[in-house]
C-alpha cells in the first residue's frame, strides 16, 4: 500500500482510540483532509468506522505486539499531515519509533490541539500542572493524548470504509512472557464521583466514614499518595496524582487532604470539586468549587445522612 496523506489515529486500547477520534475530526475541519484510524482487530476497526473514522486500516500482523509495528505505521502514514497516537506506555514507545523514522516533532501528553499557520499548535502541562507549555510542529507532526482528555464523538451518520492491511511485524522485537499487574479493585479512572481522603483521617478504620459516603453517592472512594503509599490503608490503584490515576469525575469530593499540587494534577480537570477541611488556608480550597470548613468526623456524618434524607 502506498502512504496516504491525511489525519492518522491509533491507539490499541479501544476506549482511548474512540477518544482520539474527536480531535482528528477537529483537525479534520480545519485541514479538510480526511481522518484514517489504524486497528488491530475488526470489531474496533467497526466500532472506529461506526464513530467518524473515514477509513479505518485493519492491521494484520503475525506477532500482534505494537512494539514492533513501528516501522510498518510509518510506511502508512509517511505522508501524513497528523498522526495522534493514544499515550499509553506501549503508544508512547511507538510514537517515538515513528516520529524518528518520519524525521517528525513529536508532543507527548498533549492536553489540546489546533492548527495555526499550516502547522500542528499542541499544549501540554509542564511542572505538576504549574506552567502550561504551547509547541508548534510543521507537517508531518506526531503527538501523544492520554486517556480521557477527549470524550469520545457521537455515532456517525455513514460509517467510514474498512480493509484489511498485511503488516510486517520488527523481527528484532520479541515478547517472551506476560506478567499481567495484580490489581484490587475497581478501576477508579473511569468513576463519576469519588470521595478522596488524605491524612486528616486519623486511623485506617476511620475510612469508613468515606467509604459509607462513597456508597450513598454511587461513587468509589480514592486517596492521596501518602495514604496509599506510606500508610497502606488503600491499594496504590486509588491514589491519585501526578504519578499516580488521573480522573476527570463529575464531582471529587476532598475530604482532609491538603491539595498539593502533585495531587491536583491527578484530579484538577474533575467537573465539580468540593473540599473538606478544617483548615480554611489549605490549597485544596483554591482548587475547589465549593468549599466546606469543618472537622471531617462532624461532616461526613452530616453529609451521609443528608443524602439518605
């Protein structure tokens, strides 16, 4: 197949490619050019074709692992204006293996994206969210998007055509074993309310007080790092910070936790953020849309019961 100009996607996780779709179709707009989505599979190529993707190339390769299909999505999209890639671990490995063979910028972990002058203008956030960075790549450009930093479109009123691509796998790459991670759990990053505690809980057992909280609201109940890390009273799958989840929740309440700025970064593109503490010069309360000065083991109960009223 010879290399097509246009907008290129792909992530191998489903959700995050469907998400990637939204900015390809801004870009789409302001570039006319047309939106190709790469898969692994038919059902997500269906499910691309089904959500804005003009044409969706179904990869066909023997070994499977995106750590070797570097060089075989830059022979498709070699003349690509833009290629977005989901920014995943396994993304930002190829991400880079393509920029490098298309001699091509490459902006990791963009938070937004446009074309200004010809060019790709993508943002990103810098210093745990304290400076926001703006870079600017001529054609083809490369950029990186974590999860949830678009929703994903609507369903499309034609779905876009589907073909099947023989692709050559990197023989020098090789996966030799699988270890899959231990999690407990649910996977917070995908909860619409969470109750997030810090270290204004006292003891471990006090948990439950956010816990019950938690359940009355449907939500999960989340934390900061030292709680998860240094106390151990929550599995490392519900901090949240900058090296920990980033959640965007329609409501994050924050229950004695101070709001540093490590821990913001995680939680800051939440809808609604509600604070509680007793501490009415905490940061949290900059971050917050409505705030509660208080000692935690009088509001909880209060809120619990509210709420069950």
């Amino acid at each position: 197949m010879t290399n097509m100009t246009g907008i290129f996607i792909f992530s191998e996780d489903r959700a995050l490619a469907k998400q990637l779709l939204t900015p390809a179709l801004e870009l789409k707009q302001a570039l006319g050019q047309p939106v190709t989505a790469l898969a692994l599979d038919g059902e997500a190529a269906a499910e691309l074709a089904g959500h804005g993707a003009d044409k969706v190339l179904v990869l066909q390769s023997a070994s499977g692992w995106v750590e070797g299909l570097g060089d075989a999505v830059a022979g498709l999209v070699g003349e690509a204006s833009v290629i977005l890639i989901g920014g995943t671990q396994r993304g930002k490995h190829l991400a880079a293996h393509v920029a490098a063979r298309l001699d091509a910028g490459l902006t990791t972990d963009a938070k937004s994206l446009k074309i200004e002058a010809g060019k790709l203008v993508a943002s990103r956030i810098l210093y745990a969210g304290l400076a926001v960075c703006e870079e600017e790549q001529s054609f083809p450009a490369v950029a990186t998007v974590p999860a949830r930093t678009f929703p994903a479109p609507a369903a499309a009123a034609a779905a876009g055509t589907v073909e099947s691509v023989p692709t050559a796998a990197d023989g020098r790459i090789a996966v030799t074993g699988v270890t899959p991670v231990d999690k407990s759990g649910v996977d917070i990053s995908s909860a619409n309310k969470l109750v997030s505690v810090g270290r204004g809980f006292r003891s471990k057992d006090d948990l439950h007080l956010a816990v019950e909280l938690a359940g009355k609201l449907k939500g999960e109940v989340s934390c900061t790092r030292g709680i998860a890390e240094d106390e151990h009273w929550l599995p490392i799958e519900r901090y949240i910070g900058i090296s920990g989840q980033i959640v965007k929740p329609d409501l994050y309440l924050a229950v004695g936790l101070s709001g540093q700025v490590q821990h913001m970064v995680g939680a800051r593109e939440s809808k609604i953020i509600v604070a509680i503490n007793s501490d009415e010069r905490a940061p949290i309360f900059e971050a917050a849309d409505y705030g509660i000065v208080g000692d935690l083991y009088a509001v909880l109960p209060l809120l619990t019961a509210a709420i069950n009223a």
